[in-house]
C-alpha cells in the first residue's frame, strides 16, 4: 500500500515476532509481528499485526492506518465507523456499513443486490480477468502478451497490479527472513529478492 501512495521501493526491513498464546493451543504460529520497512527516500512505514484478538472485542480484529508527513497526515480507525448496534441479546456490536450490504434489485423481483469494498474488491479483480480474456480472443500467443500488459500498464495507476504485489510480497518474505533469524535487517536486491543484511 505504501509502494502504491507514495511509487517508493522498499530498501531494508527488520521485524520482530511472539510466539506465546498460539503455540500453547497446538499452532507454531507468531501471535505477533511488528516490522519497520525502510523505503529508498529513507522514510520508514511501521505495521503492527496480531492473530490474538479478544473473544469480547466489538469486531473481529482492530485496523487503522496512519501516514504523518511534512505536510499533513492521514488517520484511520478502520474499526470505528461511528456506528453501533446494542441489544440485550447480543451485547454491543460496531458496524461497518461500507464494507457488505446487500439491497433489493431493481432488475430482478426478490433479487439482490451487493454493494460494498469487501465484495467490490473480490469483484473488481474477477471483471479484470475477464476483460483480459476477452480482450485477447482470437490473437496469437505474441499479440495476446502485449495486450495483456498494454491493459496492465493502463489499469496500474488505478488499481493495484501485478507490480505492486510484487513489492508486497517481497516485505513479507523479508518479514518472514527477519524474524526467523532473530530479528536481522533484510535488504532487496535490483530485482526485489530478499537477503540478510551483511
């Protein structure tokens, strides 16, 4: 996300890991990680992630984003929508009315109709694969590729692409890297390959 605001590349990343309530309930997992990635103009994005989330907490797990600038910040509680149910038989719920919501259909009697990020979002990367497909119908293999990345080339400043993936994944198994060797730094190279810091 921080490659697709800001275009930077990541440079070096060191993360850190518990493993406490979850391997006592039969899983190896890190109950945490916290990591600092470096990026190339030297700012540095922190995450924060946790599988260990109170049965009692009003969602299932608690979100936000911070960016602080030079010039302005951005924050976000992705959890608190400033909205809520309470009832006597189900307690005090938060809800988020931006994220699934479904609709009577104005084109089919008792049909509905979904609305919302948490299915635009699924929906969006199914319409693309279509469109590529039915973009290339009929090209040979050749055709076919440069179209494909002529599409891609098109849709990466509005949506994120193969590309930006990419990056993504990189800092995860640099994350991986870090924590599993006691809490190293782990550098990229030109391609984006991850690589204890030497």
């Amino acid at each position: 996300m921080y490659y697709y605001v800001t275009g930077l590349m990541p440079k070096r990343v060191v993360a850190f890991g518990q493993k406490k309530f979850l391997p006592q309930h039969g899983s190896d997992a890190y109950d945490a990680v916290q990591a600092v990635i470096e990026w190339e103009d030297g700012s540095a994005f922190w995450i924060q992630t946790s599988w260990v989330c109170s049965n009692k907490n009003s969602a299932m797990t608690n979100q936000g984003l911070q960016f602080s600038g030079t010039n302005g910040e951005y924050w976000a509680d992705h959890k608190f929508r400033n909205l809520h149910f309470l009832t006597d038989d189900q307690g005090f719920d938060q809800y988020n009315p931006n994220f699934y919501k479904a609709y009577d259909s104005f084109d089919e009697e008792g049909g509905i109709e979904w609305v919302g990020y948490g299915y635009e979002s699924i929906r969006q990367g199914i319409d693309d694969i279509i469109a590529l497909h039915r973009a290339i119908e009929g090209l040979s293999p050749e055709e076919a590729l440069a179209k494909r990345k002529e599409m891609l080339k098109a849709w990466e400043p509005l949506r994120t692409c193969p590309r930006q993936a990419l990056v993504g994944v990189a800092i995860n198994e640099a994350v991986r890297i870090s924590v599993d060797n006691g809490s190293v730094f782990v550098e990229f190279d030109e391609n984006l390959y991850p690589h204890i810091a030497e």
